[in-house]
C-alpha cells in the first residue's frame, strides 16, 4: 500500500515537469526570457527523476539525500515562477497561479517526507 503512494506522488512530479516544460515553452524570446526558460527548465524537471532515483536509495542517508535535492530543485522553480510572475513575462498569469500552488503542495509534500524518514531513521 505504500508503494501506491510513492508512485502517486512520481506521477504527481512528471505532471509536474510537463507543466514546466510548457511554462518554459511560452517564455518570450528575449534575453532574459531565454535565460529563465533554461534555469526553470532545469529545476523544475529534475524533482521527479531525483524522486525516482530515491525510490531505489541504497541507505535510509541516501534516500533522504535525494529527497532533499528535490526539495531543493522544487523552491528553486517556486522562485522562478514568483519571477516570471512579478516581471509579467507570459500574458496569462492564470497559467502560474495553480502550479505555484502545485509547488506550494509538493514542496510540503516532500518536507514532511523528509522530516518523517528522519525521525524513522532514529529509531
């Protein structure tokens, strides 16, 4: 029943990266727009597959290692969004809203992940 979750949630981080790519796809061809495309394109595609690479952690360290570069990458892509948003760089806001909130949930998401591996890590 566990394994239900983690794919859940890996499922949950591909949608994710998806989102990204098509965020990062109507960034404007200026200088600026090009540059954020390719740093949010980076951070904002890498919490999923470093997920996965958790998923299959050679120690409960290693595990929490790898959710923490998550974690990292994911408020990484949190303020690049808060950029784009604030510089008004893409004509819809309404596209950055819900997966600043997707963010907002994944980020506390991995959080708890991490603070719960911790503390099963001590027992």
């Amino acid at each position: 029943m566990g394994n239900e979750r983690s794919y859940d949630l890996q499922d949950r981080l591909v949608d994710y990266a998806v989102r990204i790519i098509k965020l990062s796809e109507s960034l404007p061809p200026t200088k600026a727009g090009k540059h954020i495309s390719l740093q949010i394109l980076r951070s904002g595609t890498s919490p999923g597959p470093n997920y996965g690479e958790a998923q299959s952690a050679e120690s409960r360290a290693d595990f929490v290692h790898k959710l923490k570069i998550s974690l990292k990458e994911l408020r990484e892509t949190q303020t690049w969004i808060k950029i784009i948003a604030n510089a008004q760089m893409i004509k819809s806001e309404a596209l950055l809203e819900p997966l600043l909130k997707e963010t907002d949930e994944l980020i506390a998401i991995l959080f708890k992940s991490i603070e719960t591996a911790k503390r099963n890590n001590e027992r």
